[in-house]
C-alpha cells in the first residue's frame, strides 16, 4: 500500500495509469489515450520508474532535497507550489491540501487506509480511479473526484 504514497498528497491507487500498469493494459491505455506506452510506465511516486508528467514533479524534488516523505512535513506548507497544484486544472489534485493536513494530523498509514477504502465501490469493493463513473464490475455509480469536488 506504500507504494500509493506521494510527496503531494494525491493517492496513487486511485490513478488510471498506476491501475494500467497494475493491471498490465497500458498498450490498450497509451493506444486510447494517443500516446507512447514508455510514457505511462509508473511503479508510484517513490519509485524510480514515474509517469514522464510527474518525472520531473517540483514537489517530488523539493521533498527529496529538504528530506521529507511528504509536504505534510515541511514548515511552509502550504507553500506557494502545493497551493498551485491544489488549484490547477486537474480535479483529483482540489484535495490535497486537505489530504496533507490529514497526513499532517494522523498519520500517512491511517491516511492510505482511509484511501484505500474510500476507492472502492460501495456495493463489490471493487478499485476504482479518479474519474470513473461506473463500477467495472458491478455497475454502480462512483463516488468520484468530480463528486467529491462537488461536496467540498
């Protein structure tokens, strides 16, 4: 579970591409989404091996350089750069900033549990990613980030 750990306080388990890789249909992803599949490999946040949009993460780099395992961490927090990715075009990242100060408050493990639970559907326990609206094993409507952005 550590694996879906991050420096900015997104979840990794619920990320479509961390599932492809998981699931090995990253061809089929890279096919969908028009792109080469080496740019989707990724084995997490922490790991050597990142999706080419998030090789080259400020965040990711500003933890390793003042020796943080998250933002969470940091006495500026929120600084300036957190703030911009909390805010910027993508609606999985509106709640990091939130997350942190739970990470910051409890604790990463409780927080990954809480993560893990609140991604998968109510009705099977199936995993499910940030944008999906049906369960893909059962059917039912998601609670996704678009929802959740929708509640905050």
């Amino acid at each position: 579970m550590r694996k879906y750990e991050t420096y900015c306080g997104v979840y990794c388990g619920a990320c479509t591409i961390m599932k492809a890789n998981e699931n090995n249909t990253v061809d089929i992803l890279a096919e969908k989404w028009e792109t080469e599949p080496e740019h989707l490999r990724c084995d997490g946040c922490k790991s050597d091996v990142n999706y080419y949009h998030c090789a080259d993460c400020r965040m990711k780099k500003c933890n390793i350089e003042r020796g943080y395992e998250n933002c969470s961490e940091c006495d500026d927090f929120p600084c300036d750069i957190i703030r911009e990715f909390n805010d910027d075009e993508y609606i999985h990242h509106r709640v990091v900033i939130r997350d942190l100060n739970e990470i910051r408050e409890t604790g990463v493990s409780i927080w990954l549990q809480k993560q893990e639970n609140r991604w998968k559907c109510s009705e099977c326990g199936t995993r499910f990613t940030w944008y999906e609206e049906k369960c893909s094993n059962c059917g039912a409507e998601l609670y996704n980030s678009i929802k959740e952005l929708e509640d905050i």
